[in-house]
C-alpha cells in the first residue's frame, strides 16, 4: 500500500513581533537576530489562545484540503512540547472540538523532531491495516516556556501549528524512505527546566544540526537508490538560516528548491516542518510527483527525515 499527505493545513496567531520590539524587552537588535538567525519576525500567541486552539485550526485545514470529515479520521497525533497542560493529551482536547468521535488520541514528544515522528507512526497504523486516516498534527506555543529575559534564546522561538492527513495514495506515491534517530545523551544541550523555561547550549546543537540534518536527508535518498538532484524540495526544521544553508550546500539544492519560513515565523519547533509544507503546498512550490523531503532535529537529542513522492 502507498500511504502519503492526503491534505495539509497551518494555523498562525495575528500578533506579529519583531526584532524592534523584543530590543525593548533584552539587550538585542534587530542586526544580531537577522544576520545570526535569519528572522525578521514571528507570530506570538496571546494569553487567551492555548496549543489546541492553534492545532484545532490547522486541523481544520488539513480535513478540508484531504476534503474528509472528522469522523472520518481514525487516530489523532499531536506533536508537541507545549500541551496545554500534561492530560488530557492536546491530541484528546482537539478530537472533542473536531467533532472526530471515532478516532483513538495521543499527543507525542519528540521536541522539534516531533512531527516526523508523528507522521512515521502514522504510516504504521496505515500499513498494517489496523487505520484508514490519521490526524498527524505539529502545534506549539514556545512563547509560554520561553524565558522572556533571556536573549540567547527568546529571540529565537514563535508560535504555531501545522497538519497533515496522513491516508492512501495512488501507486508510487506517498512515504518512499524514512530514518527516525535519537541520542539520549544530547538532552543535556536543550531541555525544560524547573521553571519550565527552555534551555539550551547554541553551539552544541548548532553543530549536531548542521551534520545531521545533510545526513539523514543523504540517507532516505540513498535508500531509494536516487541522488541528491533528484530531490525537488527540501522542507527542513526552521531552526535557524545558517544551518538551514548550510544542510542546502552540502546537499547541493538551489535555494528556491528550499522552504523558508523562518524569516517571518522564527522556530515553532513541532509546528516548523508541517507549517512550511502546508504554506509550501498553497504557495504551488511543490508540485504533482515532485520528491520531497521533510527533515528535522530537536531537543532528545530527536532526529528525522522522511523522503515522499508528492
Ligand atoms: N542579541 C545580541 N547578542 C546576543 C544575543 C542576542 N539575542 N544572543 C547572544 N548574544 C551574544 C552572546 O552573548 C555572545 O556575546 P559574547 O561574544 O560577548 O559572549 C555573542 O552574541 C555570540 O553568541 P554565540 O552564542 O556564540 O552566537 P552564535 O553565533 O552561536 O548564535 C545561536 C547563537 C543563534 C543560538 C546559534 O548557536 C544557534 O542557532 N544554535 C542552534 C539553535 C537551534 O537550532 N535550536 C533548535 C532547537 S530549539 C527547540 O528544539 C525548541
């Protein structure tokens, strides 16, 4: 069976913030975020709007794009390090707004590498016959576990929310190779503390991203016995530009061959691969039989990359 995207949706808050405004918040500038990051802006979620409302609305989305009903939906994943609260699960909260009463629910964590995860699980429950469509959704609001006086890391992270309505697809289409990783002993450089604020050593994760991302993206390709031209789109993690473009170098994509969204939503971490594929898939960028890969990393240390014929 050929199991891919029946349909994708995304989901953003309204209230923009730039660089200008967080110099008013820490000692920052506009300058040091662009030229380090390669963000301008990103959307930040008010008080009133929690993960689920953001993941609802990108759900609806996706439901309308794969042109099913909720009830049609068998399981629901949400990914996610943001729920709002730790039960019941945003995956539970969001199946009783949908209206998607016979689906079964779980949120998963597996931080910015969240999706992917989602998303291969979803193929699973596909394959072996057990499910027909499943909800795979990656939402996050980072602005509740950031820690607002921290420049090092509140300049990064926006909020937001991605789906996909993972089903059958016609023959040669759909997930052709995927590669799930970890490395437990890397949680060290990005983690939630006490006071549930995020974390993290830049350097150190700067540095795995930049290997493994070109790795795993190598990896799902080979495994089709295709090259790296044969790719027509990239949609990896937006994370931070520098690594974004330096995975496209050494992979050797031209830059309208990448999704790059970064620039006006910053890291939404679960939320970052799905939002670029939905607003990649609107824009027209990826086109009928095109490959893609999704590919991304996060705190675990959580990888994953996934190779589909669009
Ligand atoms: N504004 C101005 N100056 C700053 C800021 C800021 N916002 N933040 C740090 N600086 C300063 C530092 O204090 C340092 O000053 P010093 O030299 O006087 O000590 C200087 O800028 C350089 O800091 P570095 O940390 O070396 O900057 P670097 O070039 O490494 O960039 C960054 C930092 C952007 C965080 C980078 O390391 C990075 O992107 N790392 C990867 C982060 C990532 O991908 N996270 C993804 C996972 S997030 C998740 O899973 C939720």
């Amino acid at each position: 069976m050929n199991i891919g995207i029946l349909g994708t949706g995304h989901y953003l808050p309204t209230n923009v913030v730039t660089n200008n405004d967080l110099e008013k918040i820490v000692d920052t500038n506009d300058e040091w975020i662009r030229t380090r990051t390669g963000i301008k802006e990103r959307r930040l979620a008010t008080d009133e709007v929690d993960t689920s409302d953001m993941a609802f609305h990108a759900a609806l989305g996706a439901l309308e794009e794969a042109n099913l009903k909720a009830e049609d939906i068998d399981l629901i994943l949400v990914a996610t390090v943001t729920p709002n609260t730790s039960f019941p699960s945003v995956a539970c909260i969001i199946q009783d707004q949908l209206g998607a009463k016979n689906a079964a629910a779980m949120d998963v964590s597996a931080a910015c590498a969240g999706f992917m995860y989602g998303l291969i699980t979803a193929k699973q429950f596909i394959d072996t016959g057990a499910y027909k469509h499943v909800l795979v959704v990656g939402a996050d609001k980072l602005s509740k576990i950031t820690d607002w006086s921290d420049r090092t890391t509140c300049v990064l992270f926006g909020d937001g929310a991605g789906a996909a309505v993972v089903g059958e697809v016609s023959d040669g289409k759909g997930i052709l190779s995927f590669e799930l990783g970890a490395n437990g002993a890397g949680g060290k450089e990005l983690y939630l503390n006490h006071d549930d604020h995020i974390i993290m050593n830049g350097r150190e994760v700067y540095k795995f991203a930049v290997r493994q991302m070109p790795d795993s993206t190598i990896k799902v390709i080979e495994q089709l016995g295709l090259s790296r031209d044969d790719v027509d789109y990239l949609v990896p993690h937006q994370a931070n530009i520098r690594i974004m473009e330096a995975a496209r170098e050494r992979l050797g994509i031209s830059e309208d061959k990448m999704a790059k969204s970064i620039e006006k939503f910053g890291n939404n971490s679960s939320a970052s691969i799905p939002m670029a594929l939905s607003e990649a898939v609107k824009e027209g960028k990826i086109k009928d039989n095109d490959l893609i890969v999704l590919v991304g990393f996060g705190g675990g240390l959580t990888w994953g990359a996934v190779a589909l014929r669009w």
